[in-house]
C-alpha cells in the first residue's frame, strides 16, 4: 500500500469542504456586533441568528445520508459546493434579518452535509494504515478555514469602515467557488461504485488510491455489503446497528457539550467579557484559531500510532481542567476583570482548545466514518452530524443567554459534561485504529 497522487488530491479536494465548514463556522464570531446594531437585535435574537446556520446543518446532516447512498459521494459534494457559494453571495447582500437568516440555513445545509460527506468519501477511498491521518485532513482543513476566517475577519475590520460584517461573509465566495471547480477532478468512491455493481470502476479507483491486494479488498467490501441478505435500503434503526447508532450519538453529543462551538462562534465575545477591547479581542481570536490548527496538526501523525482513544484521554483531561479553571475565574472576577484574571481567561481557553484540537476535534470525524458497515455508512455518519449539530445549536443559542447571567454557571456546567466523557471514553470507546473498515464491522459482531 501507498500514498498514490490520485489518493492524496482526491482526499485534499474532498476535505476542502471541511475548509468551508471551518471558515463559514468561525467568520461569523467577527460580525456579531454589526449584526445587533443592523438588525436591532437582543440578546435571544442575536443567538438565534448565529445559530441559523446550524438549523441548516443538522437538517442538512439528517437529510444528506440517503442522497449520498443513492447518487454517489461525488455527485452530492457539487451541489453542497455550490450551496456554499451562493450562501456566502447571499449573506454578504442580505437586504434584511429574514433574507440574513436564510442565506445563512443554506450554508447550514452544505456545512451540515460536508461533515457528512467529506470524511466518510475519503474514509471509503483510504488503505486502512492511512485512513485516521487522511479523514483527519478533513478536520486540519476544518480548523485550518476557522484560522483563515479570524485572519480574514481582522483585516477586513482594518481596511473596512463600512459594511465590513459583508466583506467577512462574502471572502467565503472564493474558496467556495475553488471547492466546485477542483470535485471535477476527483474519482468517485469505490466502496459505493460496488454498491451500485460498477465493480470494473471500483478496481480502477482502488489501484489509483493504492490498494495492496485489490481482488481481496473488493471480496471483503462485497462480503460487508452483502445485497443478497441486506437491501440497501434496509432500516437503520435496528438492533443489528445499535452498538455503533450509541456510540455515534455518544462522541457526537459529548463533542458539544465541551461547549466549543459556543466557544468558537463568540471567542471575541468572551474575551470582552473578560476585559479585552474590541480590537484585542479579535487578535485573540486569532490566537484561538492558530492553537487549533498546530494542535490539529499534532494529532495529525499519531492517530494511527496512538489510536483514537488515547487522544480522546489527553483532550477529555485537558478540556476538564481548563473550563473549571474559566469558571473558578468567572466566579471571582464576575464582570470586574483586571489584566490578571484576562491573561488567565485567554490562557484557559487555549488550553481548552489545544485539548479539542488533539482529542475531540481530530478524532469525531475519523471515528464517526469507521464505525458503520458500508451498507449503512453515509445514513451512520448522518446521524453523528445530525446529533453534533442539534447540541451545536443548542449550545450556541443558550450560551449569549446563560452568559449573561453568569460566565461562571456555563463552564461549570461545560466542566461537568466533560468528566461525563471521561467516563465514556474510559469505560464504553472501542478503539478503530489499523485495521479494515470491514473488519470494524465484524469486530461489533455486524454481519
């Protein structure tokens, strides 16, 4: 087995739709003060628009599992493509809040469905001593958007006075519009041309993608589909899928319940909450976004070496220590911050960060694309966005309203989900690394 061209662009193409997930979830925490003041909005309401976007994802991860079945990995990342360039046109020439809302549940929807479709595609092309660091390209390029959106955010405030809430949402219409052009250039997923009995292309691609023993991976991906005995459309909700349905549910929720995309969507926010001005807040935005992307990168290369439930460990710890630490800090300063308890707050949530980046945020996606059978996979990894995406939505529509209250009661409460996951991932997290997808599925006892 190797890293063939056709495999390494094919797996960099796919994963720029996690560019664009990364970019549209971060470009929004720079426009969230010219949101209120535009459209007059309170503190529920503002919450409710930044979470619109994620309505648009957990719709779009609950709906994109069976198109992908049907009409190929490939064929449905065009039209999410496209769906990222006409929400960033859109957003960025909104005429009023309802037209804003809209846009932004269109970008939900290609949001929602690339963390879907990205991973599992590259997951379905990858030889199994690859296939963590290649799918983990999806969530480097995840991160690797949100850095790109801070950058983006504070130099457009530097050379904008007007309107620059427009000119933050509308740079994503670049790298989206380079997104649809390269899919062209990709091939389609092998394990779903068997699926579809196109067995002479699947042969091709996998020797394109550097398959070692292609007659044997070709039998094994027959034997895992199984279309004498399994319908492809057979129900998902069964018993014979309940070990990995739990599980997908389980990372999935905990993801969220660190409180990270809350963290994300208003790191400036919180920072002034924590004494930092308008300007200093978006520079440590960027530190947010620059922790995220090096610690991602350090996950990169021992995925595979270390397994996902190492790193799961080290982030589960590391998330715990650094939201009780914002608590404890929170509760003692209150709304009275001095540059001591500010330099704390910012210290804390890099911690926080570098701890998602090497546990949680490298392995979600990496796991969530292994653990079904091929039959079921895409509506299997629908499921996990789907449930990542409901907590998002949940997480970043309460967190402006509890904040308000207390910044004290949120990270406790975020501290306390996280010793939950401790727990989980001590107790009830299998460990994938190096071997078939096919034989995961034997491992669960699937057949």
């Amino acid at each position: 087995m190797k890293l063939t061209p056709t495999l390494l662009v094919s797996t960099i193409v796919s994963a720029l739709g996690g560019f664009l997930f990364g970019f549209d979830t971060a470009v929004i925490s720079g426009t969230t003060g010219d949101l209120q003041i535009v459209f007059d909005l309170t503190s529920n309401s503002l919450g409710f628009t930044v979470s619109s976007a994620i309505i648009g994802t957990f719709v779009g991860a609950w709906l994109v599992g069976r198109p992908a079945d049907r009409y190929g990995r490939r064929t449905i990342l065009y039209l999410l493509a496209f769906f990222y360039l006409v929400s960033a046109l859109g957003s960025a020439l909104a005429w009023n809040w309802i037209s804003f809302l809209l846009f932004r549940f269109l970008g939900g929807l290609a949001v929602g469905g690339a963390s879907v479709v990205s991973p599992t595609y590259i997951a379905e092309i990858s030889p199994a001593a690859y296939r963590g660091r290649l799918v983990a390209i999806t969530q480097v390029n995840v991160v690797f958007g949100m850095l790109i959106a801070y950058l983006s955010n504070y130099y457009i405030a530097s050379a904008f006075t007007m309107d620059t809430w427009r000119w933050m949402l509308g740079a994503e219409a670049i790298p989206a519009a380079l997104f649809l052009a390269l899919l062209f250039f990709i091939p389609r997923s092998p394990r779903w041309l068997m699926s579809r009995k196109h067995e002479v292309e699947a042969r091709t691609v996998l020797s394109r993608c550097g398959a070692s023993d292609i007659d044997r991976e070709i039998k094994e991906i027959q034997t895992s589909l199984d279309l004498e005995h399994h319908s492809k459309d057979e129900p998902f909700f069964s018993k014979a899928y309940r070990f990995p349905i739990l599980l997908a549910i389980a990372i999935a929720a905990f993801n969220q319940l660190s409180g990270i995309n809350a963290v994300l969507y208003y790191a400036p926010h919180i920072f002034k909450m924590a004494g930092a001005g308008a300007g200093s807040s978006l520079l440590q935005s960027i530190a947010v976004g620059g922790t995220l992307f090096v610690f991602t990168l350090l996950a990169l290369p021992v995925i595979d070496r270390f397994g996902r439930r190492t790193l799961m460990l080290a982030g589960s710890i590391g998330y715990i220590l650094s939201l009780a630490s914002c608590a404890i800090v929170f509760y003692q300063y209150g709304t009275e911050f001095d540059s001591t308890g500010g330099t704390i707050i910012l210290v804390s949530i890099l911690v926080f960060i570098a701890s998602h980046a090497f546990g949680q945020g490298t392995v979600i996606w990496v796991f969530l694309s292994e653990i079904f059978p091929n039959r079921v996979r895409a509506r299997g990894q629908a499921l996990g966005s789907f449930t990542h995406w409901f907590m998002a939505f949940v997480i970043s529509w309460t967190f402006p309203i509890i904040a308000e209250i207390s910044g004290g009661h949120i990270f406790t409460f975020y501290a306390i989900c996280m010793v939950g996951q401790l727990i989980w991932v001590i107790r009830v997290m299998p460990e994938t690394k190096g071997i078939t997808l096919e034989e995961i599925q034997k491992k669960f006892g699937i057949r």
